[in-house]
C-alpha cells in the first residue's frame, strides 16, 4: 500500500515538474501574443486590414486562455469559459465578428492576463523545475565524481567538496531537495493555476448569462428528450402491444365462431390467445420499466441499483451509502442515467468487472461507474455518453469522463439535490 502510495505521489510530482517546464515556455507564448495583439489593435481603424486581423489574433489568444483553462482543470481549480456566443451569420473579415470579439468584456480579460499569467507562470515553473533539478544533481555528484575520477563541483550550502567521502554527504542532502521540490510542485502549479481564475474566470454577470445560456440550452434538450421518450412509447405500444391485443381479439372473435361447429379448434385457438395475452403482459410490463421500473418505486435508488447489477453478465460491485431518497424525478434520471452507463460498460468497454458507487454529501448525489474495460470512451462516439448529459443537464447535473486508452473508464455523475428523512421513507425502501 505504502509502494502504490509513494509511485502515485511521484507521478504526481513529476507531472507537475513537466506541467513547470510547459508554463516556462508558453510564459513566451505570452508575450508573443500580447504584442501580436497590441499590433493588431492598432491596426484596427484600417479598413478590411483590421477587421481581419485583429479577431484573428483575438482567436489566438483565446486558444491560449483556453489551454491554460484546461491547465488549471488539471490541477482541480476549475475555470469556465466565459465569452460571449458568436453572432450567427459571421463572417470572417466582417464586421460583426470583430464586434463580437472586441465587445466581449472577456477578450480584454484575456489581454489583461497575459503579461502578469507569463510573469508567474515563468516564475513558478522555473521553481518547480529547478529545485527537483538541483536535487538530482546532488544524487548524481557522487556517480560523476566515480566516472570523471576527480572532483567535480561544489554542492550544498554550507560545505565544499574536496573528497570523495564528501560527495558522498550530498546523496542525503539531494534526496531532501528532490523530495521537497516533487512535494512543492503540484502546490506550485495549483497557485499558478488560482492566479489565471482571476482573469480567465467570468465575472458575476457573465456567470449569469452563461447560466441563463445553459437553461436555455437544456431546456430545450429537455423537450425534445421528452417528446422522443413519447415517440419511443407510443411506438412500443404501436407494434407491440396493440398488435398483439388486435391479434387476440382476432382468435377470441374467429374461436367463438368455431365453438360450436369445431370444438377442438376452438379450444386450440383459445390456447395460442392464452400465449398471446401473457407476451403481450410480458411487453407491457417491459414499457413500464421503461418509464419507471416497479423496483425503483417500491425499494428507492439503492435497491434499484442492486436490482440492476445483479441482472448484469458482468460481475458488479455496489457500494451505495444514501441516508434518504431524493425527489421521484431526480431519482429516475439517476436510476437511469447509472442503467445507460452499465449498458454502454456491457456493450461496448470488453470489461471483466465493474463498479458502482453511490453517495450524498453537500446537497451532491455523487454516481460513480468504473470499469477494467479497454477505456477510449467519448460522449462523441455515440454511445450514450451524450444522453447521460442531457438527463443530467436537464436537473442541473454534470457527468465527468476519464477514459484512456486501455482504460479503466472512471464516469463520475453529479445531481445537486435534497435527501429524505429515512423516517419519512416508505419501509419498502430501505435496502
């Protein structure tokens, strides 16, 4: 346990020296794009020259902001995307789209970022790469001192070295050093990562409109994810069950013209209506669970989820610690955004076993789905990823996605929402 923990703390400082070493050079990146972009507005009040460049150069800086956005993801700081949605019908070189860049109040935030972002960014890789760097040259002294045969350089800060034995002391002393600078580096890039959300983040007002973008958005998504779900029943109903009820009142209407003139077919007609009704039970019951499964309603999300990884080929662990149940609706869509999950696992991941995992903490149900599977999941591919979003989205839910090639698959869904008492639960619920 102790060996899983010190590779994962080494990963993690290692990464983060490498992420030190990319803000060193794009700290010039920086500097590149401010006086492209100092050019570029000056330029502005030239016809046709202006109008062109200079969203063109804007682009540029926000695929900058953008990656260091990402950046920042990567070290648990969070940092939304606040621009303004392009105008339809822009053109490149036309009008409206430099005014929908230059008006952006956060095309100038970026501007504004990118001197101080190069300044710290510059300063705190360079910590976070030299330091370890310093470490493993006092690692190294001793080796190099065997191969050059001689004395090589002084290391350490309050002794010179003159002898072989006193490179030696320089191997616990590098040690320290290389531990301390792996240690400090993630700490490093997540400082320089909370100084970029203080410009690349979206104020108080562009918060509100991206808010207000994004009920707009699911809104719709969740009409037209409703009038599917209508289609899909009435479907179902259509060429299932109705055709099988038409079916039966069709042998019941030709088995009372037999009765009497050819009892046996009758009766043989009366078996096949008999077959016929209970498929046409079975179809029925499997359009119910289709709009709200029987166990949802009588045991509540976790003896649902058990339900459901029990039906599985795959072996399943559930881990689930609800004190309560949430809302009829929250609880449908996450029954069945973690139901399309295990589906995509058994259909498309190769996986051997998998995982659930329910909690609630914060006013946060938390769904995790983790498989051994092959990994290279992508909500684009089509595979049901997209419409876990849109359940989601629809009750102010997010679904983040780890999927690297030769996985494992790690989907972790979130649904803001209220529990209930355990007193107030049905005893039925309680699994």
């Amino acid at each position: 346990m102790a060996g899983v923990w010190l590779g994962r703390w080494t990963r993690r400082g290692v990464c983060s020296v490498l992420s030190g070493m990319a803000a060193i050079g794009l700290a010039f990146t920086n500097i590149l794009l401010l006086a492209a972009s100092v050019v570029a507005l000056a330029l502005a009040p030239v016809p046709f020259l202006g109008l062109a460049l200079t969203p063109w150069i804007m682009t540029l800086v926000r695929m900058r902001a953008d990656l260091e956005r990402r950046r920042a993801s990567r070290t648990g700081v969070l940092v939304t995307r606040p621009y303004h949605p392009p105008p339809e019908r822009a053109v490149a070189g036309g009008w409206q789209r430099f005014r929908w860049i230059v008006t952006d109040p956060a095309t100038w935030r970026d501007l504004a970022w990118l001197l101080p972002g190069a300044i710290v960014g510059f300063t705190l890789g360079l910590v976070a790469v030299l330091v370890p760097l310093y470490g493993v040259a006092g690692l190294m002294l001793a080796p190099l001192w065997i191969w050059l045969g001689t004395g090589w350089y002084g290391y350490g800060a309050l002794w010179s070295i003159d002898t072989f034995g006193e490179g030696l002391l320089c191997l616990p002393q590098g040690a320290v050093i290389l531990a301390t600078g792996l240690w400090t580096a993630p700490w490093l890039r997540r400082v320089d990562a909370l100084f970029a959300r203080l410009l690349l983040a979206p104020t108080t007002t562009a918060e509100l409109r991206l808010r207000v973008t994004q009920l707009t958005i699911t809104r719709a998504d969740t009409v037209d994810a409703q009038a599917a779900e209508l289609r899909r029943i009435e479907r179902d109903l259509h060429d299932g069950v109705q055709a099988r009820l038409v079916s039966l009142r069709m042998m019941i209407g030709l088995a009372d013209t037999l009765i009497d003139r050819n009892p046996a077919q009758a009766h043989k007609l009366l078996a096949e209506a008999r077959e016929s009704s209970g498929a046409a039970l079975v179809e029925l019951r499997h359009l119910v669970r289709g709009i709200h499964p029987p166990v949802l309603a009588e045991r509540g999300l976790s003896g649902a989820v058990r339900a459901l990884a029990l039906s599985l080929p795959l072996p399943i662990t559930v881990d689930i610690d609800l004190p309560g149940r949430p809302d009829t609706p929250v609880e449908s869509a996450a029954y069945f955004a973690v139901a399309e999950a295990l589906t995509n696992m058994v259909r498309h991941s190769h996986a051997h076993t998998g995982s659930v995992s329910l909690r609630h903490a914060h006013g946060t149900l938390t769904m995790t789905v983790t498989d051994n599977g092959a990994g290279g999941a992508a909500p684009a591919a089509g595979t049901g990823l997209y419409g876990i979003e849109r359940r989601l989205a629809a009750f102010d839910g997010t679904m983040a996605l780890s999927s690297p090639p030769g996985g494992p698959t790690v989907i972790t869904m979130e649904l803001p929402c209220a529990l209930s008492s355990p007193r107030t639960m049905p005893s039925s619920a309680t699994d």
